[in-house]
C-alpha cells in the first residue's frame, strides 16, 4: 500500500478549496517548488509547510510529525515569543528576537517576518515609536506580499495567520495615529476574509473575537454606534460559540457604551453590569473600576453594588 505523503496532502486539500498553485505559494515560496512538494521531490521547510498549513485551513497539529528537532526548538522559542507578546512581557521578548536571530542564519523570509513583527511591536507599545513600528510591520507584510498597498490585496490573497496577526496590527497602529478610517477599511477587509475562507477553526475561533473587538473600537471613535452595537453582538455570540472567554468581557463593554452612546440606558446598565461580574471573576479590579467609573461619569449610571 502507497504512503499518504505531505504532497498528497498539501495537493488534495490545495485542490479541495479550489486554489491553484500560485495563489497558495505566492511569498512563500516558488511555484516550481510547490509543485515539487506535491509531487513528493522536496520536503519542505517547517515554517513553510506551515505557511501552506494556514492558507489551506489545516490545523498545525499535523506539522510536528515531519518536523527535526533544531526545527522543534524554532517552534518552541517562537511559542514563547508568541505567549510573552500576549503579556507585554518586553524583557523576555527581546531575549527571544536575540535568540531567534542567532538561529535563523540563511532561513527563509517566514521565519524573519514574524521576528520583524515582534521588533515592530516592541518599538510600538515598549518604545512608543508608532511610526517606525508601522514601517517596520509593512516591511514584514512586503517580504510574502510584494508592493502590499491595503484592503485589494487582502481580497485577492490568501494568507497565513501571521500575515493576518501583522495586518491588523498595522490596522491598529493606522488607528492610533488618527487614521481610523484607513483602519477600519483594513479590519473589515480581514474580517471578509476569515468569513469567506476556509480557516482552521481553533486558530479563528483565537483571532477572529479580537478582530471583532478592534474593529468595534473604531467604529465607536468614529460614532458609528449602531454598527458597533450590533457587531459586539456577533462577537458575543462567537465567543460563547467556540468558548473563547478572554475577550468576552470587552465585547460586552464595547455594546454597553454603543447602547448608552444610543440612549438605550438601560440595555447599557445591563451589560456593563454583565462585564463588571466577567471582570471580576478573572480579577481584573482595574478594569472593574474604569468602567464603573466611565459608566458614572460619561454616562450617569450606576453599575454594580
């Protein structure tokens, strides 16, 4: 009995979604080279062949079979870099972009996008240089989408999680410096995309609550409450959907201030009420204590006890 190999893998799944070569390999690798991986002559690169993972929608799980041990060590330090990103923790970070560095002599571009997205990010939010951060993030979405200029190339690619991960940064930092419009075209544009692809569900059901969230961020700044509103209800009922909690309570906050912006008090007492107990329970007393002050303030209501 044949091997059912990586190629075939990659080669059914490829042909399943509908995608031809050189949509699927565009910036990660050549199409001559896919075709090989197909074809069985060439074994691809972890980062690649997880590249091809993520725009196929297959789960990672199924990489660390093929996988060599100084690979496996790669994956571990990026895990890590990943995780300390989550928690701002800059120390460890740049520890790790120094590790990182020093292993990725002659590796290709995937591996180094995502060491210049967690540069960027360490100039954004631990040195406050928003603007080198948004050059440096737009170097790193240029190396597997040459001449990335916005939301057209997003409609016509397909993408990896860590080019969606750098894109909405680069949505949030156009945001930051006051350009919420070309913002929101960004979010909404990867929004479109990870509702009409094929996406491995455990990777959105991570990404696609926070998408949800920055998106109605910005579209409270710009007053488009009613969009707001209704968007934080789609991604309340995600996240119960999948159970991803984490960003539960911040949607609910998010619709009780488009509520109150709506003059609709009383919905917005009962979900800010709603997140002040889900804050609570994960014991986040600051946080407990802006919205119940904001609530008061900007909104004369009184929340909790």
């Amino acid at each position: 009995m044949a091997n059912y190999t990586i190629g075939d893998m990659i080669f059914e799944t490829r042909m399943a979604r509908g995608y031809s070569q050189e949509e699927l390999s565009f910036g990660i690798c050549s199409t001559s080279s896919l075709s090989r991986i197909e074809n069985n002559t060439q074994v691809p690169g972890r980062k690649i062949f997880e590249g091809l993972l993520q725009r196929l929608g297959v789960s990672e799980s199924i990489y660390s079979v093929f996988v060599s041990r100084e690979e496996m060590e790669l994956y571990r330090l990026k895990q890590e870099l990943v995780w300390k990103l989550e928690d701002f923790n800059f120390e460890r970070i740049e520890v790790l972009i120094q590790e990182l560095e020093k292993r990725l002599t002659g590796r290709n571009e995937l591996e180094r996008q995502y060491l210049l997205f967690a540069k960027a990010s360490v100039l954004w939010c631990s040195q406050k240089k928003p603007q080198e951060a948004l050059e440096m993030l737009l170097s790193a979405i240029r190396m597997t989408i040459p001449g990335f200029r916005g939301t057209e190339d997003i409609r016509k690619q397909l993408l990896t999680f860590d080019e969606i991960t750098i894109l909405n940064s680069i949505a949030l930092l156009y945001a930051e410096m006051e350009e919420r419009i070309r913002a929101l075209e960004l979010l909404f544009a990867l929004r479109e995309y990870m509702e009409a692809h094929v996406i491995d569900e455990e990777a959105k059901a991570r990404k696609y609550p926070m998408l949800l969230y920055n998106i109605t961020v910005n579209l409270g700044a710009e007053k488009r409450y009613e969009e707001a509103f209704e968007l934080c209800g789609s991604g309340i009922e995600f996240c119960i959907k999948h159970n991803k909690l984490a960003v539960l309570p911040f949607l609910i906050n998010n619709k009780a201030c488009a509520a109150a912006e709506l003059k609709r008090f009383e919905e917005a007492r009962r979900f800010f009420a709603q997140a002040v107990v889900l804050f609570e329970i994960c014991q986040k007393e600051t946080i407990v204590e802006q919205i119940k002050t904001e609530a008061k303030e900007r909104y004369n209501l009184e929340v909790g006890i």
